[in-house]
C-alpha cells in the first residue's frame, strides 16, 4: 500500500472504526486511543496489507486492540466500584427510541454485541465478520440470531416501548 493510498484509507475509514469502538466501550478518549493504536499497527505494516484488503485488516486490528484493553481494564476494576454508590433520581421514562435500543445493545454478550455491530450498523458481509472476530460464518450467523433474539425479546413491541 502506497502513502497515498493509507492517507485515503485514514480519511475514508477513521470515523466509521472510531464509531464502532465507541459502541463498545463508551468512553471517547479510550476509543481515540484505539484507533490511535489501529492506525498506527496498520502503518508498521503498511508495505505488507494492500488497498483492497485494508479496510478489513483494519477492522480486525481495531476489534482485537479493544479486546485487549477490555481484558486489561476488566483485571484492574473500575473507579466507580471503589466509591460509594449513588442515588438513583432518574425516572425510568424514555423518550428517545435509540437511547433504548443502545441500552439493550449493551446488556448483550461482548462477542454478540461485536458481531450485530458489525453487520447492521457497519454493513459488513457474514464472511468479513468471521474474518475480522477470527469466528467461522456459521458462528457469526448464530451470534447474529441469537443477539436479535434477544433484543427481540428485550424490547418487545414498539407499542409497548412507546
């Protein structure tokens, strides 16, 4: 891959990886952080990924740099659990569709989550998803079904949401 053409791979794909890491983990600096990591694991191998793979090389290398850091948060703890827990003031109404369906994304299974991501916010084929998560196509469409199972079942109608 030539300089010209990693510069075009930056500016096409930089918010779509940002976008997804920060559907994971929430937090903006740690998902600039990653794609920091991603972009910069990519130039070290610049000369060996071509054009028309580096979107995918690109994914793959987001995904597993986010997994490593969700490995290494999740031995350290987190901030919150060491202070003293407070109130809940919140009602529970909502009146914003995507902020339910974001909160039931959540609830779902690391790899389940990664894996309905993927496909329907990121557009990625069956066999992409296997190669950037390192599972087969059918273990794809398996996590696939069963995560929209579940928000199926979590969401229930929309008469009911709304």
């Amino acid at each position: 891959m030539t300089t010209a053409e990693y510069n075009s791979t930056v500016d096409q794909y930089s918010d779509n990886v940002y976008r997804f890491i920060l559907k994971h983990i929430k937090d903006k600096d740690k998902a600039r952080d990653i794609v920091q990591d991603t972009w910069e694991k990519m130039w070290l191998k610049v000369e060996e990924i071509t054009a028309e793979k580096a979107r995918s090389y690109l994914f793959t290398a987001a995904y597993r740099t986010m997994i490593d850091l969700i490995r290494k948060d999740s031995k350290l703890g987190k901030y919150e659990e060491a202070t003293v827990a407070k109130k809940m003031t919140t009602a529970n109404n909502y009146t914003d569709l995507q902020e339910i369906l974001h909160k039931a994304i959540e609830k779902l299974p690391e790899i389940q989550k990664s894996v309905v991501l993927l496909r329907d916010y990121e557009g990625y084929s069956y066999e992409e998803i296997g190669q950037i998560t390192g599972l087969s196509e059918a273990q794809v469409k398996v996590y696939i079904f069963r995560a929209r199972q579940f928000l199926k079942a979590e969401l229930g109608s929309m008469e009911a949401v709304l």
